[in-house]
C-alpha cells in the first residue's frame, strides 16, 4: 500500500483566563488522570469530543501537559476500497472525528496545537478543551493566535489600504470556527456556495463607505487567510504600494 502525506497544521496560542484558572487546570488534570483510561466524552453544540490526557512531561524545569481531541465530524463518514465497494464504517460505542493534540504550558500561559485536520478548528477545539478544566463557567477562557511576525510587519506601516483578493477552496467553508471574520462567516452560509468549488474574490476597502471592508476587518481577514491551507492567494494593496 502507498503511503499518503498529510500536511500537519501548527499553531501556538497564548492563554488569557480569569481567577485561578492555571492552579486550577493543573489540579483538575491530575485529577482526570485518576481516571482508569484517562477519558471523557462531552457533547458541544451536537459535536462529541473526546478528550484524553497523557502524563505531564518537563523540559527545561518546565511542566507541559499534552492533550488528544478527537472532535466528532458531522458528515456522514463510509469506507471505500480499491475494489469500488462503498460501504459504512461499523463502530461500537465510539466516535469517529478529526484528532487534534495539544501541549499546555501553564507557566508560559500558552498551547502549541497541531491536527491534520482543519487549522481553523484548533482554536475552537482549544478553548473546548480549556473550558473543561476550570471549576466555574463564570471564568473565561480565551486563546489569541501567536502570529509569525515577519508576515504581518509590512501591513502595519500602510496606513489605508484600497483593495484586498484572495482565493479559497469551499470545502474549506463548510466548517468554519465561531471566531472566523464576519465575512468568513458570511461566505460559508451563502446559498450560492457549493461543495470543491475554488472561489476569487475581489473587496473594495473604504472606512467611509458602508459597502467597502473597514482597515480592522481586513487585517482580521488577513489574519485568519494566512493561516488557513486552503487559501491559495491573498493580496492586499495600499494606496502607496502593494504587499
């Protein structure tokens, strides 16, 4: 059998929690662990995930707590074979979902996260996992993407920009994370969207038109496009230049 590359998606997160959510993740964690599989299945928004917690690890005097998800998917999943047969995939009692693995650092305030799955999904899928560990829901968990800086530096010394393209797979939009942009979010619920479509699209920018994208909401479109593998062009340009 041939072997299949996959593309494995990294991101790092910083951590921004209210109240004593650190002690308390830590005391929660080991208390999961006390479980006989070190396993829990919860149910978010008619999604399954299954999280599993591993024996912390140091390195450099430091404590890192790693974390498997596995996110259940919502389309309906079959087992097709060389042979041409299609046929469902049987389980018992279990799910069948994208993984998702993260490293939490309590003393750094960050996560690495990596899938093979959706990058978009690993804050989302982040947070869940977080949200599990705190003993009130009163206390908020964020995560904010921890940027490569070097692909950013030159959109903040453009002061307004005129106009922004960039192209998408549409299978990409049919799983799109609550904090996607507006306009991410409005893509992915449009009706004329259909499946392994390619989509180029043009935007005029303009802060006094209500027509026209606001500079804020292009750098978060920028932002959220940049890492996203499905996006295969994404340019913005300046009323002085380009980038």
């Amino acid at each position: 059998m041939n072997k299949l590359k996959k593309s494995i998606n990294v991101r790092f997160f910083s951590i921004e929690a209210e109240g004593n959510f650190f002690s308390e993740f830590v005391s929660n964690y080991q208390a999961n662990l006390n479980n006989d599989n070190h396993t829990r299945i919860i149910g978010i928004r008619n999604k399954k995930h299954l999280i599993k917690t591993s024996e912390s690890v140091q390195q450099a005097d430091i404590d890192i707590y790693p974390v498997t998800v596995v996110r259940e998917r919502n389309t309906w999943q079959t087992k097709a074979t060389s042979d041409g047969k299609i046929t469902s995939i049987a389980i018992n009692q279990g799910i069948i979902g994208d993984p998702f693995f993260f490293s939490i650092i309590p003393q750094l305030k960050v996560v690495l996260g990596f899938t093979s799955g959706p990058s978009v999904s690993l804050k989302s899928v982040g947070k869940t996992l977080l949200d599990q560990f705190t003993n009130s829901r009163d206390n908020k968990v964020k995560l904010e993407l921890i940027p490569k800086e070097k692909e950013f530096s030159k959109l903040t010394e453009i002061a307004d920009y005129s106009s922004l393209h960039f192209k998408i797979g549409t299978s990409s939009l049919s799983d799109v994370s609550e904090n996607a942009p507006q306009l991410i979010k409005d893509l992915s619920s449009a009706p004329f969207i259909e499946g392994n479509m390619q989509l180029a699209l043009d935007f005029d920018i303009d802060e006094n038109e209500d027509t026209g994208l606001s500079k804020q909401s292009v750098i978060e479109i920028i932002n959220y496009l940049s890492n996203h593998d499905d996006c295969t062009l994404l340019k913005v340009k300046g009323k002085n230049g380009s980038v």
